[in-house]
C-alpha cells in the first residue's frame, strides 16, 4: 500500500466516523477506530501484499457494514 491510498483511506474512514458517529452502532464505530490506528501507525509500504489485501477486505467490510446501517438497505430488500 503506497502513501497517498493509506492517507486517502485514512481520510475516509474518518469522514465516514465523524460525520455519521451518532447513527453507528459501538462495533462499526470500534472497527473504523481499529483500522484507522492500523493504517496511521503501519509505515509505508510495509504491508506485504498478504496484509495489504486482509487490510484493504477489512476496510471494504467496514465500509460496507456502514453503508447496511446509514442507509438501513436491509429494509428495502425486505
């Protein structure tokens, strides 16, 4: 993971956090806190192309777990 896409997630995850924190339940808020750290303290282009995908699946799931529960799109298959 190069140094401009870890700061641009970075970025976005917090955007995502503080924008929406009232409507997140304690799980998602604790995952984009989680992965935020990570990326903040992993210098770059440490992660080895193992860890980048598993990081980059995790932020793809928190992003999505976000989604589900802002937009409720559970309701509306339903």
């Amino acid at each position: 993971m190069n140094k401009r896409s870890r700061v641009n997630h970075i970025a976005v995850l917090k955007k995502l956090r503080d924008d929406h924190r009232s409507q997140l339940d304690i799980g998602v808020l604790s995952e984009l806190d989680s992965l935020i750290e990570e990326l903040e303290t992993t210098p770059s282009g440490f992660h080895k192309n193992a860890e980048a995908a598993l990081l980059a699946a995790r932020i793809l799931e928190a992003v999505a777990r976000f989604i589900h529960v802002v937009t409720n799109l559970g309701d509306w298959f339903k």
